[in-house]
C-alpha cells in the first residue's frame, strides 16, 4: 500500500497514484490533528497534492528526494504562526483632551488646505 494510515499519521510510501486520493480525503476529514510523512516518498501524484493543499496536515518529515521535496515545501508551506495581539500599555488614558486637540489639528490642517488657492 503507498499510504499507510497509523493512528493520526499517514505514511506515504514509493509512488503514491491517483487512486490513494479519495482515501486519503476521507481519512483527513476525519482526523482533524493528521500527521503526514513523506519520507519514503518517491512520487506523489497531484490529486494527493491537492488533497493535501486542502486538509493542511501537518508534515512530519518531508521526501528524502530534494527535487521532490523541494516542490512539496513549495506547494506545502507549513502553517502561519497566529501572534499574540500586543498588550496595551498599563496607563492607556488618551484623555478627552488629547482627543480635543488631535481633532482641533485636523480641522486646522483641512482649513489651511481649503484656502489654498487652486493652480
């Protein structure tokens, strides 16, 4: 079998044809933490790469292949990390004075652009 499925990992193993595809979709879709190893990959036909592409599996360990692997790490980019939003500083007081003056200085900015006469 080119794919074997262990528990929540599936090994990709010599050339991996059309046919694994619809299994493989059903085996993601019901292993929402899935692992994927391709190291003995040699050849992966691109339904299992749009497959792929669409679960977004972890990978686990790519193709020992640097051709392949270089296109799977291009077509599989791993996952954005999520940052933390930045803390807001502990004395974040914009008073309503700040506020006052921040629009006073906008409305003297438009004002001195509307009197400026139109070439």
């Amino acid at each position: 079998m080119p794919i074997l499925f262990k528990n929540d990992h599936a090994f990709f193993r010599d050339a991996v044809s059309v046919e694994e595809a619809e299994g493989l979709l059903e085996w993601l879709q019901q292993q929402p933490s899935a692992k994927v190893d391709l190291s003995d990959c040699c050849h992966l036909h691109t339904a299992n790469l749009q497959v792929l592409m669409a679960a977004k599996p972890a990978i686990s360990r790519w193709p020992e292949d640097a051709k392949l692997r270089a296109w799977l790490e291009a077509a599989l980019p791993p996952p954005a990390k999520l940052q933390k939003p930045k803390p807001h500083p502990p004395n974040r007081r914009h008073s309503r004075r700040a506020t006052a003056l921040h629009k006073e200085k906008v409305t003297e900015v438009i004002s001195e652009i509307a009197l400026e006469p139109v070439p």
